[in-house]
C-alpha cells in the first residue's frame, strides 16, 4: 500500500513510523509546504519519498491529511477532486463538523473517513514523531454510515495497526466532547501561563520554585497557535459553553475564599475528587 501524507508534523509523522514499522506500507510520500519539514522527515525516514501535491494525492493508496483543521477544511475538497473510487482519505483533525460538513455533498465523499487520534504533546513538527504515540489511545470514527464500507474497513486497519481502540460518534456530538475533554485543558493552561507571567515578573523565580504540579498543569500553554487558534474556531460554540461553565466553576471558588466558607471549599474540592475514580478505571 501507497501513502502520502499531508503534513509531515507530531502527529503525521508519528503515523508514518508505525505504519512502516509494521510494514502496513511499502512506500510514504511527503507532501508539506513546509520545506524544512520535508527535508526532515526525508532524514528521519518518516517518509520515502517528498512528493508535489497532486502526484502525491494521484499516486496513492491512502492519503491522511495531517494538518491544522483549517487547512485540512479548506484541502480536503482538492484531495477528493484528485481521487478514484479505490483510494481512501482520511484526516486527523481534534474537530470534526466544519470538515465533515465541507464536503458532504462532494461526489467523492463516501472515500473519506473522519478520524481523530486522541493523542498530541505540546510539541510539534517531524523531530517530535514517535512511533509508539498512539498505543492503548482511543481513535474516533465520526459519520461512519457516509463512508464506503472498504474506506472504512482500511481506517479500522490502520487503527489496528496503531494499537488503538476504535470509538464511533456523531461529528457534532464528538465536537461538544471534546470541548469538555481536551479544547479547555488547553485554555485553561494558556490562560494559567499568562496570569503567573502577568503576576510574577522574575523569570529566574518562575524557574526555580515551580514545581512538578504547575510544569504539568502548564504544559499545554507550550502548544502551538498554528494548531489550536484553528480548533478554537472551528468549534466556537461548544468552546464558549465550556469555557462559561469553567468560569463559573472558578467563582464559586473565589466566593468560598472571600467569604471564608471553608466547609463550601472543601464541598468543592471533594465533588472534584470524583474525576479520580473515573480516570483510574
């Protein structure tokens, strides 16, 4: 099997090394704008062979368009133009409805499926890829019913391949989950950056006194705008609902302090305790 992969980044490239690693492709195009990219993942042997975007889409078994969501969106009508009814598309986008909607009435539609590995790290480009990323993580298949059974069956493989366990969801109803789950982690970590670089003007302090706690709740803030101002548009509305809910939540704490209702406090941070018992399932 043929693949090209468009965007040679994190999550691109990690795909690639498994892929090849257990020879589920015999050949991986590159395509990417990015030059240095390129050159990279040619290095790393991430990819084969760097490849122009129609040559790349044409000469392909399995296209899997790694970009941001924005550009995927805007792509994917292109990719599909190029494509027969024996080759399969699939994308990796953290939203799903604003692409799935892009080509809903495109000839080709039923050779694409809408994925999402659940998976990323603050770090990006093909110096970041890692084979074994995705082992154990959930991988989301949103609107399966408007893909060809075979398109399917080899996104399904692909999935198997990476040693993930396939989840099946409504594109909208993946948006609104992963709004809770994963867009506000990385508003609230932009958002904590930016109050301690307001607050604290020391860099030399910052350095030495935080702790593994504020390194890990921060991490997310290292993540790349490229990336995440795209999924914040894309999925505006259910961002907003979660982000109302979360400022809500922190003025019931900031009331419990300036009232010194320390009994409210602890009321709040046992309910929170709850979410132990689920993630340690």
């Amino acid at each position: 099997m043929k693949i090209s992969i468009v965007g040679t980044g994190l999550i691109g490239g990690s795909i690639a090394l498994k892929l090849k690693e257990k020879n589920f492709t015999n050949l991986v195009y590159g395509i990417d704008q990015n030059e240095e990219n390129l050159n990279k993942a040619l290095e790393l042997n991430i990819i084969d062979e760097k490849a122009d975007f129609e040559s790349g889409i044409k000469n392909s078994d399995l296209v899997i368009i790694s970009v941001p969501v924005d550009s995927a969106k805007k792509i994917l009508p292109d990719v599909l133009d190029l494509i027969n009814e024996n080759q399969t598309v699939m994308d990796v986008g953290s939203t799903k409805s604003g692409i799935v909607n892009s080509i809903k009435n495109h000839p080709n539609r039923k050779r694409f499926v809408a994925f999402h590995p659940m998976w990323g790290t603050e770090n990006s480009g093909p110096k970041a890829a890692t084979k074994d990323s995705f082992t154990a993580k959930a991988a989301v298949i949103c609107n399966k019913e408007e893909s060809d059974e075979n398109a399917l069956e080899i996104v399904e493989q692909v999935i198997n391949t990476l040693e993930m366990h396939p989840i099946y969801m409504n594109a909208d109803a993946h948006d609104v989950h992963t709004a809770y789950i994963s867009h506000i982690s990385h508003i609230t970590s932009y958002a904590l950056a930016n109050t301690v670089l307001e607050k604290e003007r020391e860099e030399d302090t910052i350095f030495q006194l935080a702790s593994s706690g504020f390194s890990s709740t921060v991490r997310l803030a290292k993540s790349h705008p490229e990336m995440w101002v795209p999924i914040f548009r894309q999925n505006k509305e259910n961002v907003l609902d979660v982000l109302n809910e979360h400022i809500s939540q922190l003025r019931k704490f900031k009331s419990a302090l300036e009232k010194e209702n320390f009994d409210y406090l602890e009321e709040l941070i046992v309910n929170a305790n709850k979410i132990r018992g689920i993630l340690d399932k």
